[in-house]
C-alpha cells in the first residue's frame, strides 16, 4: 500500500465523520449556508475554532479575490488553504551527524516506546546504525517494552534498573555509541514526573549530558501524542513547548480517530512541523508527514 493510500486508510474515521458533511457542501451553492456549514463540519473534525475560523475567513477572501463560482474550485482553494497551514518548519529529521539523537517525550500511553521502535526498525532500513536508550526508569514496564521493540527491530538497548536516573542512563548510550560508531541514539524519556517543573529539570538535566558528550551533534526532540485525545492532545503539545522546547511532532493512533483534523490545529497553533504519523499497528506504519498528501486523503 503506497503513501496516499496509507494515509487515506488510516483517515477513514475521520472521512466517516465528517466526509458526507463535504459531500453535501460542495454539491451546493457557495452562499452564507455553504460557509456556516464548512465552519461547523471543520469544527467537528477537532479542527479547533481558532484554526477553522482563520480557514473559512482565508476561504471567503480567496473564493471572492479569484472570482470562484463552482463549490469544486472553492474545494481545491481549501486544499490549498488546509497544506499551507501544514508546511511550518522542516517537515524532515535532521539527523546527520554521527552520533545524532532523537528525544522522544510525551505523557504516558500516547505510544512513544511503539514510535521509537517503529522508527528505529526505518532507520536501520536506511542503511544507519542505531542504539536506543531505555531513560524513562520511572514506569517499571517501560524499559521492558523498549527492550522488546529492540528485538523486533533488531537494534541494540542500553537501560538500567528501575529508578536509576534517566541522564546516567543517557550518558552510557551515547558512550557506547560512540564506541560502536552508531548514527543516531534513540531516548525514550519519562511520560509523568511530579510537575512541569521536575520534568523540565529532568529534561535539561540530559539535554546538559548530550552538549557535554556530544558537542555540536544533531538533535530532535520530538513530542509524541495520541491522536484520539483530540483538543486534549493540543493542550499537552502547549505545555510541552513551554516545558522542553520541541523540534517536531509524532501523531500516532490517526487511524483510531474520527477527528484528523487535529493535525492541522497543532501545526498551526504551535508553529512546530508533524514530522510522523502513525497509521497502524504494523512495524511500518509510522509515516512520514506529507502535508498535501494529507490533505487530499482529508478532503
């Protein structure tokens, strides 16, 4: 199954909710009723009502200044409108140096150790040498689960016991990474601390370890978020953003959700690229973002 496919399959909730509220609308005239039902059917997406007003105002502008009459022009003005939105920051990993590192944060159950273990299995097909670092010593399971997806995908693991703390365990990875020549380190790092302010300490705790060790090294820090959360998963990405400072985002679960429209909220409300998507179960179903392929599998 090729990308738009993928895409389109994992978006089918999402059409289910809202795609016959499109059909509808641009079968008809393009008049107050066409606008008030294209806010109300973006909304319903989890679009947001900020984002879905700056969309249908923008869609109003260009329909008159292009002198659009039929609704299928004002279909392809909203693709437009919804990929424009999308294309913010660099929408690629930029991991080049050797070693680089990928930080992967988010709240707990949002499918970050899954999403390490995904993109590691892409990386490695790639042709690049990859360790993975079990940091989040504060869930029992969590260093299990890493270490099984290790397996799956066939790369290395360094942990270390239940509690131990997270930068020591940073600092050994990206040892042993240098010494066995690996690209990229992978860290999964604690989805839950006490508050904004333990989890920032943490966080620069080992962003301090990483400058130290790796001076100059490419690196992503990447928020994981479970695309059923919806508006949720939004206010999360807010505090994250003010907490660790993110590279990009990894939306998984899209195919559970019947309310896509989220992706296009956080891009543009954050001002941070969707750099993943995840559109299955399978080891090779996280994605790379392409915003208009998303679009057009949206619309």
């Amino acid at each position: 199954m090729g990308f738009f496919e993928k895409i389109k399959a994992g978006l089918s909730r999402t059409k289910e909710n809202i795609g016959h509220s499109f059909d509808q609308l641009f079968a008809g005239e393009l008049d107050d009723d066409f606008y008030d039902g294209l806010e109300e059917t973006l909304i319903l997406g989890d679009m947001g009502v900020e984002t879905t007003l700056k969309v249908v105002e923008e869609l109003r502008d260009r329909v008159k200044r292009d002198k659009v009459k039929e609704a299928e022009g004002a279909r392809a003005c909203l693709r437009d409108i919804l990929t424009e939105l999308l294309e913010v920051g660099e929408p690629e990993l930029k991991l080049d140096t050797s070693p680089s590192v990928a930080l992967f944060i988010g709240v707990n159950g949002v499918g970050k150790t899954t999403t390490i273990g995904k993109l590691a299995s892409r990386l490695k097909g790639d042709g690049r040498r990859v360790l993975m670092a079990a940091a989040d010593t504060f869930r029992a399971a969590a260093a299990d689960q890493l270490e099984i997806w290790s397996e799956r995908s066939g790369v290395e693991i360094v942990r270390q016991h239940e509690g131990a703390d997270p930068a020591a365990v940073v600092f050994d990875a990206l040892t042993a990474a240098k010494a066995r020549r690996t690209d990229v380190v992978l860290v999964d790092t604690a989805g839950r601390l006490h508050n904004k302010q333990n989890l920032m300490n943490e966080l620069n705790k080992i962003s301090r370890i990483i400058d130290r060790e790796l001076p100059g090294c490419d690196r992503e820090t990447l928020l994981v978020l479970d695309a059923t959360t919806g508006q949720n998963g939004l206010i999360q990405a807010k505090q994250f953003k003010e907490a660790a400072g993110i590279t990009g985002i990894v939306l998984t679960k899209l195919d559970g959700s019947a309310k896509g429209g989220i992706v296009i909220a956080i891009a543009q409300e954050l001002q941070v690229p969707v750099k993943f998507i995840g559109v299955g179960e399978g080891i090779d179903d996280l994605m790379p973002f392409e915003p208009r392929a998303f679009v057009e599998a949206l619309i």
